[in-house]
C-alpha cells in the first residue's frame, strides 16, 4: 500500500446556508475567499466528523436525539454545508486519501475542481499534488435535493418517508428507520491522510473460500490482488500471501504474469475455521501480501479473513411437504 505521510484533523472550519438562498451560487464557490465573501454562518469543527453533531457541540441546537428535537431539525436535511482547511505537502507523488464523505460533495483544492464523490462507503482519492501550502474546500451537497433529480418507478418499495434514500448510496437507516430517527446529515465521517504514492505497490487485495472440508480440517481459498509496477516486464516481479491463526500457518507464492490483476488459489492444511456464535470459535487469520522483486519486498498489504463457505439452502413447499430456508455455513444447517 501507499506510504501514509500525514492525516489532516485539524483546523476545520465549516460553512452552511440554506439551499432557497443559496442554490444560485453554491455550486460556483470553490475557495475559501469565495465562502468568506458570502457572509455564510460558520464555525470550527471536527474531522472526522458530523454536521449536525458540530451544530449540537457549539451550542447551534438542541440534542438532536432527545425527544422530538429530530423533527424539529429536520430543516438542516436542506442545507449546503462547506469545509474548509489549509495544509501542506512535503513530498513528491502525494494524493489525498479520503476515507468516508458523507454524502455527495464536490472537493477543490486551490479553488479547482478535483473530485466528485456520490457514495459513502467507497474510499475517494485526488490526483498527485503539487509540494507546498495548500487549501481545501468541500461542498456537500443536501442529499434530499440530489435525491429530486431521480425519479423512481411506482412499484419501488421503501418506507413512505424515505424514498429519497433509494438511488442515494448514504446509510439508509439515515433516512428514519426502527433503530434512528430520520437525520439526514453531512460530513467527513473517516479520516482525510495525505499518501504517498509508491512506484512498486499492493492496490488492492479480495480474498474468498472456495471450499472447506471441516473433518479434514482443509480449506481452500482463491485471492485475487491488483498492483502496479515501475518496471514493464511484470514477471520480474512475485507475490506471496500467507496468514497465520494460532498454530495455524499457511504461505504461497507465485510469479505474476500477463498484467497487474492476476490470482492465486491454494489449499490450507489444519485449517482453522470460522463458525458462528454457538457453532464453534470465530477463527480469524492475520494474513500478508507482499509484492517482491529480486528477493525484495517492496511493498506489504495487510488484511484479515475468515475461513468460511456460505449456502442459502431454500426449497418450495410442495403437498403433503414442507419447504425449508436455512442458511448452510461450512455446509452445517445453521438454525434450522
């Protein structure tokens, strides 16, 4: 993975205006002069964070999980909200890394435009910046206004209150659900770092089970791994993944060949497995990928998996039978 250089936490501030007084303009501002100029309401608040929580701590309005207050806010779901900071970069190839935007915002750096993010749980990354000082502006965008430009079908279903959520990848329970009042807010809800980019790295790594073999205690899983390479020949280069759970080990290496995706599928020996609550202990194994060339690692990714397969067993009700549904974990009928 990319070398982390720094993670921008402080010195936040934040804007917000209602979209009836600002909906002309907002999308053209991209600098903090801009904000300044147009006389918003702001305050300092925290990355990462919470738009509606940062209201709460300086006082703005009430708890919004006491009482009725959730309804009382609900005019803050209209709001355009800006953050904005200044920082520095100190090093070559460096990008930042954004780990969760809640929701839809526009990101400028230096007054342009550099990203566009639409999904809360996927990672966002700008292009290499330039080394030296530099300022951030973060417009999101009030989720229920992008939400009008969708039109959904008669037959979607969704509770009457919340079909603003259905082409909006935010957390749905967001919207009003049994577990949470409806508190559509906005914010940097995971940390903003400052990464460097490696000429020889691990992108990515997705590891699944193709079968397990509980009374043999074999499992076999595939791993699939994405890099990039500063050399064209990429068969100069190996990758090797191996974990460990307790006494139990596994390691496996290959050549890659062909281009930067590629896979690799091997069996585990006294393999531990994962199993569900009441069913047996929740194995976990720490595993490694690393890419490497002439016997050097040059780069080391780092995830953990659990040794397991997962079957929807259903079957239709027939006369005189009873269908069943039932989920089959390491083929073991699981509350059945």
């Amino acid at each position: 993975m990319d070398n982390k250089i720094n993670t921008l936490s402080g010195n936040w501030s934040l804007y917000y205006e209602e979209n009836s007084k600002c909906a002309n303009f907002a999308y053209d501002i991209s600098s903090i002069d801009d904000l300044n100029k147009q006389g918003f309401k702001n305050l300092n608040c925290t990355v990462p964070g919470n738009f509606v929580l940062d209201l709460f701590k300086n006082g703005l309005i009430p708890d919004p999980f006491w009482g009725d207050n959730a309804i009382k806010l609900q005019y803050l779901e209209t709001m355009h909200v800006w953050y904005s900071s200044k920082f520095e970069i100190n090093t070559v190839d460096s990008y930042l890394f954004f780990g969760g935007l809640d929701t839809i915002c526009d990101i400028y750096i230096d007054g342009k435009f550099v990203l566009h993010a639409d999904n809360m749980f996927t990672p966002f990354k700008t292009p290499v910046l330039e080394m030296g000082k530099h300022e951030i502006v973060i417009h999101f965008i009030p989720p229920v206004i992008e939400a009008k430009k969708h039109t959904i079908p008669a037959a979607s279903n969704a509770l009457w209150y919340n079909y603003q959520s259905m082409y909006i990848r935010k957390s749905a329970h967001s919207f009003g659900w049994d577990i949470l009042p409806r508190i559509i807010s906005c914010g940097v809800w995971k940390p903003i770092d400052i990464m460097q980019k490696k000429q020889d790295s691990i992108n990515d790594v997705f590891v699944y089970t193709l079968y397990t073999k509980p009374t043999e205690k074999i499992a076999k899983i595939r791993m699939f791994f994405d890099v990039t390479t500063s050399d064209d020949l990429i068969q100069n280069y190996r990758i090797r993944f191996s974990g460990n759970c307790g006494d139990s080990s596994f390691c496996d290496e290959m050549t890659i060949w062909g281009n930067q995706y590629s896979r690799m599928a091997f069996e585990i020996k006294n393999a531990k497995l994962w199993w569900p609550r009441g069913y047996g202990e929740q194995n976990l194994y720490q595993c490694k990928a690393e890419l490497i060339k002439d016997g050097t690692v040059l780069d080391t990714y780092n995830i953990t998996i659990g040794l397991r397969t997962i079957e929807l067993d259903r079957t239709d009700s027939v006369k005189d039978s009873f269908g069943q549904f039932l989920f089959k974990i390491n083929g073991e009928p699981i509350f059945w």
